[in-house]
C-alpha cells in the first residue's frame, strides 16, 4: 500500500477504486459523468463483496432504515411525492454500504480528501468570475454539464458558482474548507520546508475560505469558524483558539447585544457580517419564510404523526397549503425527517450517525496512528460534525452533488473505523 492511497490493499477492489476516485474528482464539475463513474464503482464493489457488505453491522442498521422509509410510504399523505422522495435515499444507502468497504485505510482517507481539495480550486474561481467579472454560461451548460452560473449569484449577491443556490455551494465549501485545512496542517507538523504540496493547500484555504464568505451563508460560518477553533484544540494552539474565540465573540455582540454595546462593536466589525447574523440585512422578510417557522410547522406534523409521519416530500404541499407559499424544506434535516417518516426511522438515523461517529472517536484514541494519520481522522469526523450542523438549519439532501459527496464520506469515515479498530484489536 503506498502512502499517497492510490493503491488498495485489496487486489480485488483496486477497479472500483480507481473508478472511484475519478468519479469523486469530476463530480462537482461534472455531475453526470461523476455520478455515473461512482455508480460504476458502487456496482463492482458490491459484485466482489456482496457477503462482507451484507454481514456488516452498521449495513443492517441503514438497511432497516430504508425498510422503515418503505413503510412509511403506504401511509404517507400524498403517496406519489413519498414515492418520488425514496431515491433521494434508497440509491445513496447502497453507496454507502459499498464505500464503508471500498475505503479502509487513512491513505485512502488523505488521497480522497486531495482529489476534492483539488476540484475545489475550479468551483471557487468559477464563483469569483461569477461575481466579480458577471460571469454566466448559455443554457446549454444545463444540458452538457448539469449547471449553469448565474451573473452576480443565485441568489443575486451570493456566490452559488457551479451550483444552483448559494446554501448548495456552502455545503459544499464546508467540506472542501475542512479537507484543505487538515491537509495544510499535516503538511505544517511534518516540519518539513515549504513545499509545492504547501503553497497550493494555502491558497487552496483561502480560495475556499474567501467563497465560502461570499456564499452570505450563516451557517457555513459558524461551522468554518468552529472548524478552526476544532482544530487549534486538537493541536494544543491555544493562542488561535483564543484570536476566534475574540473574533467570534465580537461578531455575535455587534449582531445582538443591546444597542449601546453592539454600537462599539460596530464600529469595527463590518456589517456584512453582524447585518447577516441578526437579519437586519433582509428586515422584510415574509414570516412564512423565517425558519423557526418552518421548524414549528414540522414539529407539528411530527406530534400529529409520530409513529409513520406524513410521508417523504409531503411537507412541501402541506406548508403551501398552511402558508400559501411554496417551500421546498424545512430548513432542516432532522425534523423534516421525523415529519415525513415519523420519530422513531429519525432516532435509527440519529442512532446510525452517532455510531460512525464514537467509531471514528475511538480511532484517535488508539495509540498506532501516527500524528499526520490522526489528523486526518480528525479532520474526516469534523467533516461528518460539519454535516450535522449545517443540515440542523439546512438540508443538503435534494442536490444531487452534495448528497452523493454526503453519503460518499460517512461511508469513507465508517469503512476506515471498522477496518482499523477491527486491525487494532489484533495488536
């Protein structure tokens, strides 16, 4: 196995790697052509370890989930949406499932995070033609590519690059924002010169640091900021730790403490970000569009059915006709989930995160990791956190690109934690 990952140390999965791992790096460019490769390896990965897949205990727990999504589709409200939800999970559980085998190694784990840190590079400068030069492409992008670039951002204002809305590329620079910073990191503990690898993970950070700003996305804020405070702690930088913990401090006061305190902090902090915060930048906004409507709204449906939900993609209906107005989600996973499928299917998936997560916990407990291997453990878990928080006020299922790449990497994080803690006990 070489270190860079590009070798598997299964002969048999050494096809469906390298399949993968071309998938991974044209995805966010071109979809089609990503999704068809990553199917592909699905497809072969499955073929060579149905048994291992369908022996694995966490396949079980994803595999009565989607029983359960099934189920509540007989009882959904309104069965065709229900119907027309179940591919946004049916097929990505199955890419899970193959992943979780596919990948097992942290060389894997820091080959895969290189491939997205690289096609990242294109999607920022996409962004910043976008909304610096009026950049757009014709309509027949749609059709080639799968995207098209909207001058000036979707909405106007936001950086949305190759994606269809500014919260998309947010999600999708969180993970790619993470990724960079671990690999940059590594490459700082090493003491080594500055190398070529270096200079392009910099630029690579702030690239992606700077588009991810321009996003105008709260909750990718915080997570980048949290991110970095993550980070600090894991490598003992307690000076850095306390720089954000003042830079966030001081935001958070400009945006909602009372007028004379929030008046000194906003002498210096600009506006584009405290404005945000407190939505003073958008003051007439419709009620039936601020989230903790929406969020009100599941809840009800959830305490109205319990057990079953209302049924996959129901909630849009339902709120168009509670609110007279079109909404594509609830601005947040989690509840959506229990809306439409009912609380006990969202515990199970809560439940299934919560295992991949104390897995990859007990990874960085164990002492045959090397400081560089550890680091990019970590920087995969904060990866699956990132995930979690940013859909607790959004929902990154329904665009194609981020879901693949969502369920893609929970597969990566749990295939690498049950290969290394089952090698673990061996020592």
């Amino acid at each position: 196995m070489t270190k860079n990952g590009s070798q598997h140390p299964d002969s048999k999965l050494q096809l469906p790697w390298n399949v993968a791992q071309f998938g991974a790096l044209i995805l966010p460019l071109m979809p089609p052509l990503g999704v068809i490769s990553l199917s592909l390896a699905l497809l072969i990965t499955w073929a060579f370890k149905y048994k291992t897949i369908i022996n694995r205990p966490i396949n079980w727990g994803f595999g009565i989930f989607c029983s359960l999504l099934i189920i509540t589709t007989i009882f959904a409200q309104d069965k065709i949406p229900a119907l027309l939800g179940l591919p946004n999970f049916l097929p990505f559980v199955l890419l899970f499932s193959a992943f979780n085998i596919l990948i097992q190694t942290t060389a894997q784990l820091r080959r895969l995070a290189w491939i997205l840190v690289i096609t990242s590079i294109p999607v920022s400068v996409i962004g910043f033609g976008q909304m610096f030069l009026g950049l757009k492409t014709p309509e027949l992008f749609l059709n080639i590519f799968g995207w098209v670039v909207a001058s000036g951002g979707n909405p106007p204002g936001r950086m949305a690059s190759v994606f269809m809305y500014a919260n998309v590329l947010a999600g999708y620079l969180v993970i790619v924002f993470i990724l960079a910073c671990g690999l940059s990191l590594e490459k700082i503990t090493e003491n080594k010169k500055v190398e070529r690898e270096t200079l392009f993970l910099t630029v690579a950070v702030i690239l992606n640091f700077a588009a991810l700003i321009l996003t105008n996305s709260r909750n990718a804020w915080l997570i980048a900021i949290f991110a970095c405070v993550a980070y600090a702690f894991f490598l003992g930088w307690r000076l850095i730790v306390g720089f954000f913990a003042g830079v966030t401090a001081s935001v958070l006061l400009a945006a909602f403490a009372p007028a004379p305190v929030a008046g000194v902090f906003r002498s210096f902090v600009p506006a584009f970000f405290w404005a945000r915060l407190n939505d003073q930048m958008f003051p007439d906004r419709p009620v039936a569009l601020m989230r903790t409507t929406q969020w009100q709204f599941a809840w009800s449906m959830t305490q109205q059915r319990p057990l079953t939900g209302w049924g996959l993609r129901n909630f849009t209906p339902l709120y168009q006709q509670k609110m007279h107005i079109w909404l594509g989600h609830p601005h947040n996973f989690f509840l959506m989930l229990s809306a439409e499928t009912g609380l006990p299917n969202t515990l199970l998936f809560i439940g299934l995160i919560a295992w991949i997560l104390m897995a990859s916990l007990r990874m960085l407990r164990q002492s045959i990791y090397s400081e560089q291997d550890k680091l990019i453990l970590f920087s995969y878990f904060l990866v699956v956190i990132a995930w979690v928080i940013f859909n607790t006020v959004d929902v990154s299922l329904f665009d194609l690109r981020l879901n693949t790449l969502s369920w893609l990497l929970l597969g990566a994080v749990s295939g690498v934690s049950y290969h290394q803690n089952k090698q673990y006990q061996k020592f």
